[in-house]
C-alpha cells in the first residue's frame, strides 16, 4: 500500500523527475537548516583543537559524562514508560467515548500546544516550590512535617517532563485503537473473552504499533530535552542536553560540546535503527489492521 | 468433530423483545420460538430492527424489555463472553495479529483449554471448512471466501448449540455468495446446530432457511416455511418483499372480486388471505402465473403491452390495464408470439394462483 500517491488530474502518475522536483524544497530546507549545522558541529569534534578523536576520549575517560549519559537514558526511559501508563487511558477514553466528551478530552490533551514548553514549565516551578501548592498541601492533610525539597530534583524533571511530551503518546495510542474495528472486540467476548482477556488479548496486541510510536517520540524527544531539566533540575545531577548548552556558554568549549552532540546522535540513531529494525517502522505506520 | 446427539442445537425462546434507542423503537414486542436446530432466516430491509434483534441473542446489546432463553435458561442480561454462542461477522472480524490457527482456537485459549489439544481441535474445526493446511497463514493472506470460512471454523469450534451469523456473506461477490449459502447449509446439517442468520437478500433466505421470519419495524410480519412465505404471503408486506408481485385493486363484494376495468373474477375461498371484508381490497398474483393468450379470452385479463424484455430462457412483459395499473408477467420465451408494442393481450392464470388481500392487510 502506498502512503501517497502521486497522481495528475489526467490520472497518469507523475514521472520519478516530477516527484523528486516536488519534494525538492523539503530536502533543501532539511539540508540548509538541519543537516548542514550539524555536520559541521561533529566536524568541529574530530578537528579542533587538532586533527583526532581526543574530544571523545576525554568523554570516555571522565566518568562524570558517563554517568550523565546513563541518567540521561535513565530518566528518559522512566518519562517514556509513566507516559505511557499515563496516555493509554486517556487515549482509551477518547476512543470509547464519543461526541462532546471525546472533543473535550481532545481539547484537553491539544490546548498545552498553545503554550510554550517555558510556560508549562515554569508553571511546575511554582508548583514545586518551598511554599508553593503541593508543599503546603501535604503539609495541611499532615502528611508532611515542614516543607520538602521538590524542585531541583530529579523527580521534579520526570513529572514536568511526563506533563510535556505526554501528548505525543496519547495521540499515537488514540491513532491505533481508533483503526481497530469495534467488532474485533464484540468477537473476542463471543469466543469468551471477558474484559480483561479481551484487553490483553486482541486490543493490546493491535495498539501496538501505536505504543512502540509513541514510545520511540517521547524516548527520543526526552533524551534532547533541554528546557525542563535546565529550569527543574538538580546542577549536580544534569541531563545531557544541559551539560552540551553548560559547554557552549560556559565554557565556550565548541569541539567538546560537539563531541557531546556526536554521541547523543549516536544514541538516537542507533535507538531508531534497532526500533525499525525489531518492530518494523513500516508496519508500525502502514498499519495493516 | 464428532456429531453429538446431545449438543446438538439449542432451542429459543423470546418473549415480548423490546429495545428503545432514545425515541426511536428499534424492535418492538417481539416473540419468536426458535426450535432445537433449526435454521432460522431474519429478513427484512435496512431498519428493521433484524440485526438488533440478533445483537440482543449475542448479548452485546440489553434489551429495554422482554425475555431471551436459550436451552431453558434466561439470558437476557448474561454478557456475551458467558453465552457459549458461535458468531460469524458481517465483516468477518478476524483478529489479524493472529494466524489461522491461533485465530480459530482463540476460543478454546479463552476457555483454558490446554495447547495441544486447542491446536487438534481447531486444525479439526478447519478440515470443517475445508482449510486445513492454511493454520500457519495470517488471515491478511487469504481471500474474502476463505476467511469467512476461517471465521466460521472459529465460531464452531467449541461446538456452540447456537450459531448467529449477521449477513456474513453480503462482502463476497455471487458465485462465492452461492457457494458459501451451500456450505452453510451442509455445516447446519452436519452439527445439527441452530442457526439463527440476519440478511437483506430474499434469495439467501429462501434458500438456506428452515423459517424465514419477515421484519418490518421492529416487528414480526409473518414466519413461515419458504415455500408457504412466497406461495402464500401473510399479508400485502410480505407479498411485495419476497420476490415480485402484480398488486392489482379491486372491489371485494363478499363473494366476488370486482377489477376496476370491468373484469369480476370469482376466487376460490383458499385464496383469501386473512379476514377479507367487502370493500377495497388487493388482488395479488406472482408473475410467472400469468399466461400469455388473446385479448377476449374469458377468464383473461386484457392488457396492453408496453415492453417485451428477452432475457433468454424467459421473457418478462410489462403491460397496463385499462385502469393504468402496471401488470408483470414471466413467461418462457419458447413459443411466446411475437408482440408489438401497445398489443393488446390477455393474461390468463389458474385459480389457484390467486391471493386476495382486505384493506387492513396493508398495514
């Protein structure tokens, strides 16, 4: 099946010239504003200061960028897997309710977009803070003695962060349960299948490909995320996207900025590579229900 | 699959079945005593309520009032997963992340049935339907006739005592339609289950069913055999849905019918259809009765000729009488004269092929 088709008013389909000129000024922007800077950003990290790959060594031999990597994967992991467990309801409740409500759980899951990422962020800061809403209301049910640290912490960046990209999962899981027919599920509770069985057994295994999208866009969104973890994150336990932006403007170290930025797209390729490779991309967006 | 005398085919009782959406009354005091194996026939047009009636036996809806028993025990608000009926989709609904096999011992999985055993009996279940060999396909590599047959081994896997099929063969083009309706056919006498199938196709009907209940409006019109639902129609509904049917008007007197064109013609009492008081009534005669003979034959209709369609074995002839009445008939097309446009001819027929309706079998 084809995703698009090409086709002149007189039905024949455009010649291969004819599609490559169409889709010439996509690659062109692709290629002026996204390739070229970063080729010439990891050319920097194998150049400067001298010909080699001692930026990359210096990444290797400091356990420090170790650990920030490995908390980088680690908290974008744990963001992926709560939105997930946090998006699938809300997507089911789109597809199982219908006319006003399904437009005002959309309306809810879409009107964030309106705001920045600044703003939702900071609005988590006030959440957070010593004397903000969250600390003085544990602290009115008793729960809590005084005010608890919660902003600058780790915690503060995964919640902030699951609150941000949480849409880019539930559209996806919404996307592939809204394909499956409702008679598959009026098929499995006639073979027997109560709710739960049912749920496992077909509706679960036909979202996948809609869970494993959105997986791979909130893992991989998390793992470059910039803004939350600068503004709610512990300086002792930084996210790599923090260490590159601290290196830039800091520092002013370029070439070991650059090297940072090289493994992270190392990171990410190779994530997307082993995904399309294991779940199949195609199947994943050709979705052959 | 061994044949098993005692699960054979379940018997059905329904009682007063109601189901209101809001304002509108999809099925509407409807009773139906469905016999241990037989197969029954929900006909009727888009509306009807034929297919609500089969989603209430299925449990996927709850019905506002009324009773469904199956084998003696009241089902009317057990959930589908518990009612151990067989179902075939209308667009087959087979699970498509499965394989054949997996697809059709779906249902033993769901009843704990151990591997093994689950994969025997349905690899039994698709030499049913004549597919064996196909298990390790996905059902997105078979065409539309093998996986109506795949949905089928899967409904009768479990040797259910009630199969529902809900126009299951409305997706697959004729030659494959027929075929299947024969199929179908053979599966029910072989299990001995009772079938209960939704159509819109008369044809289908007639064929395959045991008893073809007509729907309209929620409601029951007639239900009857095939052969007495088109040789003796309950009322004017029945008469116009199953196949084609001339409706001529006419004057009952009490013991004679007055056509409006002159012509009084005296009906056997069988062909009273119901109650027939004097008044207005519908004198009603298939097409393939009537007889092509010279327009001052007593006893015949005249009509004049207004189109001759050669359709080879037979020819249909569409004529008017005097009254503008449209009047049909088909007959062989061997020795049929050859007629001109506006002719006039008469339409003779037996008396026996004549059904006299009264007024308020209209309704």
């Amino acid at each position: 099946m084809t995703l698009v088709s090409f086709t002149q008013p007189d039905g024949r389909n455009l010649s291969k010239a004819g599609i490559t000129l169409l889709m010439a000024p996509f690659f062109m922007l692709i290629g002026f504003a996204f390739l070229y800077p970063l080729l010439s950003l990891l050319s920097i990290s194998v150049t400067e200061p001298q010909f080699g790959f001692q930026n990359y060594e210096r990444i290797l031999d400091t356990p420090v960028y170790g650990k920030v990597l490995l908390r980088t994967l680690w908290i974008a992991l744990l963001v992926s897997i709560l939105s997930l467990f946090l998006a699938f309801p809300v997507a089911m409740a789109m597809v199982s309710s219908g006319g006003a409500m399904a437009v005002f759980i959309t309306a809810c899951i879409l009107l964030p977009f309106w705001s920045s990422v600044l703003v939702r962020t900071a609005a988590w800061a006030v959440l957070l803070q010593r004397n903000g809403i969250i600390n003085e209301g544990l602290q009115a049910i008793g729960i809590i003695d005084g005010p608890v640290r919660l902003l600058y912490t780790q915690g503060a960046v995964v919640v902030a962060m699951t609150h941000v990209l949480m849409p880019f999962m539930v559209l996806p899981i919404y996307g592939a349960l809204r394909n499956i027919p409702q008679d598959y599920g009026r098929a499995a509770a006639i073979c027997g299948a109560g709710p739960l069985r049912s749920f496992f057994e077909v509706t679960l295994p036909l979202a996948m490909p809609g869970v494993l999208g959105g997986f791979i866009l909130v893992f991989l969104t998390a793992l470059g995320y910039f803004i939350t973890p600068a503004l709610l994150g512990s300086p002792q336990e930084m996210m790599i996207a923090t260490l590159i932006s601290q290196q830039l403007r800091e520092f002013l170290d370029w070439p070991f900025a650059a090297a940072l930025v090289g493994v992270l797209t190392l990171f990410v390729t190779a994530i997307t590579l082993v995904f399309s490779r294991v779940f199949r991309f195609d199947r994943m967006l050709g979705g052959q229900l | 699959m061994t044949q098993d005398d005692t699960a054979a085919g379940a018997g059905i009782s329904v009682t007063g079945l109601e189901k209101r959406f809001g304002m509108l009354t999809a099925v509407d005091d409807l009773s139906i005593e469905i016999e241990s194996g037989e197969f029954l026939a929900l006909l009727g047009p888009s509306g009807s309520g034929k297919s609500t009636v089969l989603m209430m036996l299925a449990g996927f809806e709850v019905p506002t009032a009324g009773s469904i028993t199956i084998d003696g025990r009241d089902c009317t608000r057990l959930p589908p997963q518990k009612r151990n009926i067989g179902m075939v989709f209308q667009h087959y609904s087979l699970f498509p992340h499965l394989s054949v096999i997996d697809n059709v011992a779906f249902p033993l999985k769901m009843r704990g049935e151990a591997k093994a055993a689950r994969r025997r009996r349905a690899s039994e279940a698709l030499e049913v339907v004549r597919l064996d060999g196909y298990g390790d396909r996905m059902p997105s590599q078979l065409s539309g006739g093998q996986r109506q047959r795949v949905a089928l081994a899967r409904a009768i896997v479990y040797q259910p005592r009630l199969l529902l099929m809900d126009e299951p063969l409305s997706a697959l083009d004729k030659n494959l339609r027929e075929e299947m309706q024969l199929e179908i056919k053979r599966l029910h006498s072989e299990l001995g289950v009772t079938v209960v199938f939704v159509t819109h196709d008369q044809g289908e009907a007639l064929t395959m069913a045991d008893r073809v209940a007509i729907l309209r409006g929620g409601r029951v019109q007639q239900i009857s055999p095939a052969r007495e639902l088109y040789e003796r129609p309950a009322n004017l509904f029945s008469a116009g849905f199953i196949g084609e049917m001339n409706m001529i008007p006419a004057q009952w007197d009490g013991s004679g019918l007055l056509l409006n064109q002159g012509d009084r013609l005296d009906p056997p009492a069988a062909a009273l259809v119901g109650r027939v008081p004097t008044g207005r009534a519908t004198l009603a005669i298939r097409p393939e009765r009537l007889r092509v003979t010279a327009a001052d034959t007593p006893g015949a209709l005249a009509a004049d000729v207004e189109e001759v369609v050669y359709a080879g074995a037979g020819t249909l002839l569409i004529a008017r009488l005097a009254d503008g009445t449209e009047i049909r008939a088909r007959v062989p097309s061997a020795n049929l004269p050859r007629l001109r446009e506006g002719e006039r001819i008469g339409l003779a027929f037996d008396p026996d092929a004549l059904l006299v309706y009264g007024e308020e079998a209209a309704a």
